[in-house]
C-alpha cells in the first residue's frame, strides 16, 4: 500500500501568500519561497503553488518565482494558474516545477490536457477541478457541478464524468476542491471526493476544508483520497507537518515519516 501524501498548498498574489474563504476575503500570509522551503523541511510530501491572478490579468505564470522555488526546495512542487498551453507548462517545467495544473484552460480547452500529457508525460498533468454541490440533473447525475473562475461560472458539466473525461485525455493526476468546503476548516467534502476516487484509476488529491488533522484522516480513509491538501492549518501557525503526520500516524494512515 502506497503512503498517502500530505500537500501544502500556496496561492500566490503579487509574491504573497494569501489565504481566503470560498476564494473571498484573502489575506497575505508571506514569502512563497520561504513558507515552500519551510514545508519541505518539516514534511510536507509536495507543494503546490497557484498564481491566482495570472489568468486575471492575462499573463503567464511568474517563471522567476518558480525558479526561485525551485533552487530552495527539493520536494516535488506543481505548479498553476497563468498555463496558456503547451509552451508555459514546457517553461514552468524547465523552470523546475515537477508538474502543472490546469484548470479553466482545460474546461474551455480539453484537449490541452492530451497535448501536454503527449510532451510532458502523464505524470506531469495534474487536472485541478472546482466542485459544486447542486440538485442532481441528467446533466449533472453525481449532484456535483464542475466551476471556474473561483467558483464565478458554472460549467453545467458533471464532475464525475469530467474526472472520467481528463483522465482518458491524459491527465495523471486530479486535485478535486470543494468549493463548498474551501477555507471553511469544518472538513472535507467526502461523497464527492469517494465518487471520483472511485471513478478513475488515477491519484486523486482532496481539496478544500482541513482544519484538524482528523480531517485528513477522514478524506484519505473514508473519501478514498490519496492525498490531501491543506492551507490554513499550517499557514495560520495552528500546526506544522510533523504535527498533521504524527498525528495521521497515531490514526492508522500510512505516511511518509522519515524526513
């Protein structure tokens, strides 16, 4: 059985890190490239860095922050947010990131996933999705609606069967965050996370709502989760990674502990 995987995560505004609820309300938290480099020294399995205002403002990812990142953390880190194609995520890798996320681009764009995964390999496509809990329709059988833009439009699409869909276009891995639970630090969302684990044959990564480690606990047992990913917990002080894996540990979930 594979450990499962303790993700920070990183959105990053003007070279800040900030932190909001439901995407509203953000507040700066601090350097990106010393909070990575401190995660990575403390446990973190991964990092993810999101430049949430690249897209926004029509501009590619910040290359020199990942470059950055890169020459002072030497844990995988993906990285998205501003990936316009196939030659930002070739200048995102080659600035040292081990992945790219795609998200919106891949809902207006699917085959964008299929043209990386054919440059870059499976391995280094990560599909990030946004969850919303609606009433269940023919077109959204699962009860959940795949968001963009923060959770500003809505798709109409199924979020199982865009799961399903990235995952035979090529996308090797799947970051699922509930919209609903994002920031709220009262859980994660399990039915959704359980529906898609158990839909494709890919790691999936739970997003959106830790707030205590038994949280974590509950998503990569209960929500079939390989990883989980967390903000908040470890950005406010209230725990460090050794704190969330010792106490995954006690909990009977296999991690990685020799950091």
């Amino acid at each position: 059985m594979l450990s499962k995987r303790l993700i920070i995560c990183l959105d990053v505004r003007d070279r800040k890190v900030t932190k909001g609820i439901r995407f509203q309300g953000n507040v700066d938290i601090g350097d990106p490239v010393e909070l990575g480099r401190l995660y990575s020294e403390t446990g973190a399995d991964e990092l993810v860095f999101y430049d949430i205002t690249a897209s926004a403002e029509g501009r590619p990812i910040d290359i020199g922050m990942v470059e950055d990142v890169a020459r002072e953390v030497f844990i995988p880190f993906s990285v998205g947010g501003g990936i316009r194609g196939v030659e930002d995520m070739r200048r995102a890798l080659l600035a040292g990131a081990d992945k790219v996320s795609v998200n919106s681009l891949a809902v207006s764009n699917p085959e964008i996933i299929a043209d990386g995964a054919r440059a870059f390999g499976n391995q280094c496509i990560v599909l990030g999705m946004d969850a919303l809990k609606v009433e269940p329709t023919e077109a959204t059988p699962s009860g959940y609606e795949v968001v963009v833009r923060g959770g500003r439009t809505r798709t109409g699409w199924d979020a199982v069967q865009w799961a399903q869909r990235a995952e035979s276009l090529g996308a090797g891995e799947i970051c699922l965050n509930s919209i609903d639970a994002d920031g709220t630090r009262d859980g994660y969302e399990l039915t959704i996370t359980r529906m898609v684990s158990e839909a494709v044959g890919i790691p999936v990564i739970a997003s959106g709502g830790a707030g205590v480690p038994a949280h974590l606990a509950d998503v990569l047992d209960a929500g079939r989760a390989d990883a989980a990913l967390v903000a908040s917990m470890v950005h406010y002080g209230d725990y460090t990674c050794t704190q969330i894996k010792s106490e995954l540990a006690d909990a009977g979930v296999k991690v990685r502990m020799d950091w």
